[in-house]
C-alpha cells in the first residue's frame, strides 16, 4: 500500500491546533492533523496519551478548549467570529456527528434493542429514513460484516468479536464521510480481534477514510496510509507505516516500537 | 369477647367489596398519573436549567419531610379555605399522586443514571440529540431497570390508600368503619378487610418477583 502524504487529495477532517485539559491536566498540546478522502490513519502511542481524546474531541463527545476542527471543509461544533467563538447549537452539532462514524472500545451497543434494531435506530430517528429502507441497507451491511443471519439476536446474545462487527455495521448504517475506530480490538479475548480487523481491512478496500487508533501494530503496518505516533498529547512523528516501523526518526518513537513490538 | 361471625362476614361482603374496589380504582388511578407525572419531575430534576432543579428538589424535600395523612387532609381541609374546592376522591388523588410522584422520581433518577456513559456516547456519536437519546435509548433501559422497585412502591400505594378514609372517601377501611360502627362486628369486619388486602397485595408481590428474575435476566431473543 502506497503512503504518499496525500497533497492531492481532498482532506476529510482537519485539524489545527487543538488544545484540551483535563483539569490541571493537559492531555492535547496542540494537535494539527489532516485526513485526507479514503485515507487510513493509524494513530499509535502509549496509554494517556491523548489518541482517544483527540479521537472523542473530533466528534465533540470530548470539547476542546482551544483549536479548529473541519469536517469536509465546515468548520464543526463551532464558528469564529472576529477570533471569538460561538458554540454551534446542538442540533447543528448532532447533525455533524451524524457524518462521522464511531466504534468504541466497549461496543457500546444498546442492548435493548436488536441487532436489526442498533442498526436501524439513527438512520430512522435521526436522518428520517423509512424503516423499511433502514432494515434494507441494514441487511446489506450486515452481509458486509459477515453477521446476515444475526438480525433477531440481542447484543448480549453475541460474542465480543461479533457485538464489535455490529458497532462497525451501526456506524456505517449513516452512510457516514469518515469512521473513527477508538481501539476497537483492546477489549476483545485474542481469537476474536482477527474477525475484526478483516472487516476494517475491507473497509478501507472500499475506500472509506478512517482515523484509526490502535494497537494493532500488524494491522496500522499493512492497512494505514499513515502511521501518528503520539506520546504526551503530541504528534511526536507521522510517517508511511514502512518508514515508522522501519526507521523511525525520533527516539520515543523507537522506544515505544521497542516496548510493543518485542512483546 | 367477640368471635368471628361467618354470617356477618357473609352479609357485609358486598359493601366491603364494593369498598375494594374503591381501592384499587384510587390505587389504579394515582398509579397512571404518578409514572407520568414521576418522569416529568426526574427530568426536571436533571434538566440543564438550575431553577427547575431547585424547584424539583424543594418539592421532593417538601414531601418526603411530611407525613402522607398530613398531605391527604391538607389538600381536602386546607386548600377550600383559599378557593380550591375538591370531592374526596380528586383530592386523594392528588394527595397521593404528589406524594409517591416524589418518591418513584427519585427511583426514575436512580435508573437513569444507572445507564452508562457509552450508551450517552453511542447514541450522541449516531447524531441523536440529548432528546431523542433520552427517549430511545436511556429511559428505555432505565425504566426496565426500576420496574420491580415500582412494584414495590405501588404494593404500598394500594396499602396507604386506606389513609384516604380521613377524607371520606369509600374504600374498604372507611367502609369498615361505617358499617362497624352500626353493628359493632369489628374483630369479624375488620378481619374480613384485611384478608382482602391481603387478598390483593400477595399476587401483586409475587408479581413483583416474577417481573425482577425477567428484568434482571437480561434481554433475550424471545423463543417461538
């Protein structure tokens, strides 16, 4: 896979100097970012460094203090106005976040409902779509993650592999511009984190951008367009997987490498 | 001292019957009215509007720091003196509505907040507004969640309704009560009153039971 910056390209998301603070604490030291249309950006680093904060903070579920986000070239949750701000309203807010696909480490799914009912539940509540057209493309992605004959089952009925196949389908269900992963694998027993993958993998075949936060090695190394190492709420280096696997440039990166990798 | 007399049970179980009936129909009543008017006080009590907060927290304090019969005679004594006029049925009613409204809005609230963050996190990562989560995913969960605990709080609803004999209103005690005091059966009225709540309230207990081993059994794909 080639990993080219994509200059060419037009970006999906953008970011420019996002800052965040958890109290006293500064977990995004000023983030600039770019995803450009049907790219894979892994973003790797140790725990607590800020990869799922900026990942919560691009769909507003964390807010930043500071710094500008664009989604396919709106600037979202926020306008500036002669450099003051002026928070978005919430419903121009979720409509937003309705263009951006999230799957979560724990699922997430709502488990009264059905999987046919996960996947259904926005695309008719949210984008006004019939329900008969809702459960037609839902059967579809379904088909695409490899669970069609699991519609009538509850959450709870399914593995973590699967429940995390029905994540990723829900998201797709809104037919969204970008999907953001938030270590979708970390908690999933070892033999069911392949099942997952495979269907990331074929996501990105077909050309979706994605923002990719893992620790997924193997899989940022043979699917991400790009490779981010952040430690400490900083980009530390971004690079083609080969050139960060193979030769990192800075040393935190290969001491991070080092620490993962010889596991 | 006096015996059970099977004759007078036999001859006043029509009228004691018919004061059951009185109760359940009030318990029935209050029960509809406090679910709905329950939820609107919980999602006061957690709206983003501080002053609806207060409000709901001064009458949830307001209630739960008095007594249930103080609030009966209240609503059916004092409030005629500045107008407000009501029979003794609407005003028990009331009474109890806005007694056990306080208590299961804070069961509501527990339920609520008893749903996890990821479930906020999904629906608003989907594009639902906090409304339309609230509504489809969060108080759906929730009010599985409280189900048996609002069992409970209705067994004793239909109980406490025997307090409303302070305002004349004809359930069962009240009607005990007209009709001992004409023949002075007490031991065989008032026996035959109590084995009817008792009548009532054991299946709605088992009920209760019944529907916390489902709740708590999580959600299954039914078998057919």
């Amino acid at each position: 896979m080639s990993a080219a910056l994509p200059a060419n390209r037009r970006p999906m998301i953008e970011i420019e100097g996002l800052h965040k603070h958890f109290g006293a604490q500064h977990v995004l030291k000023g983030i600039d970012l770019s995803v450009a249309v049907g790219e894979v950006v892994c973003i790797i680093g140790p725990s607590g460094s800020g990869k799922s904060t900026l990942l919560r903070c691009i769909n507003h579920l964390e807010v930043a203090e500071q710094g500008r986000i664009r989604i396919d070239g709106q600037l979202a949750y926020r306008d500036e106005v002669g450099g003051a701000f002026r928070a978005h309203s919430n419903r121009e807010i979720s409509a937003v976040r309705a263009q951006v696909g999230m799957v979560f480490q724990h699922f997430n799914l709502f488990p009264h409902l059905t999987v046919m009912g996960n996947l259904i539940e926005a695309p008719v509540h949210v984008l006004g779509k019939s329900k008969e057209a809702a459960r037609q493309r839902g059967r579809e992605l379904l088909a695409q993650v490899g669970l069609a004959d699991k519609e009538d089952a509850y959450p709870e009925e399914l593995s973590g592999g699967q429940q995390q196949r029905v994540a990723i389908a829900r998201a797709l269900a809104m037919e969204p511009k970008a999907m953001l992963f938030d270590e979708v694998t970390s908690a999933l027993d070892p033999e069911l984190v392949a099942e997952v993958l495979t269907v990331m993998r074929d996501l990105a075949a077909r050309g979706m951008t994605m923002l990719v936060v893992t620790h997924e090695m193997n899989f940022a190394r043979q699917v991400g367009s790009r490779v981010i190492f952040m430690d400490h709420g900083m980009i530390v280096e971004e690079d083609a997987p080969a050139r960060i696997f193979g030769a990192p440039r800075e040393q935190r990166t290969r001491d991070f490498l080092r620490t993962v990798l010889d596991r | 001292m006096e015996i059970f007399n099977l004759e007078i049970a036999i001859a006043n179980f029509g009228p004691l019957l018919a004061g059951l009936l009185m109760t359940v129909e009030l318990t029935l009543v209050v029960i509809v009215l406090s679910l709905v008017f329950a939820l609107l006080v919980a999602l006061g009590g957690i709206s983003r509007f501080a002053p609806l907060r207060w409000l709901v927290k001064a009458y949830i304090e307001a209630i739960r720091g008095t007594p249930l019969l103080l609030q009966l005679v209240y609503v059916y004594y004092v409030l005629p003196e500045i107008g407000i006029r009501l029979n003794s049925f609407t005003a028990g009613v009331i009474a109890l509505t806005l007694n056990y409204s306080a208590y299961i809005s804070e069961v509501y609230r527990g339920g609520i907040q008893a749903i996890g963050r990821g479930q906020h996190d999904a629906a608003a990562a989907l594009g639902m507004t906090g409304a339309l989560a609230m509504r489809r995913i969060i108080l759906p969960q929730a009010i599985r969640i409280v189900i048996p605990t609002l069992g409970n709080y209705f067994i004793g609803l239909f109980k406490d309704t025997a307090l409303c004999s302070v305002v004349s209103i004809q359930e069962v005690v009240f009607t005990a009560q007209i009709l001992a005091a004409r023949n002075f059966q007490y031991f065989t009225l008032y026996t035959v009153v109590g084995i009817m709540y008792f009548a009532v309230s054991f299946p709605a207990a088992r009920l209760v039971g019944y529907l916390e081993r489902v709740t708590k059994s999580g959600y299954r794909r039914r078998r057919s």
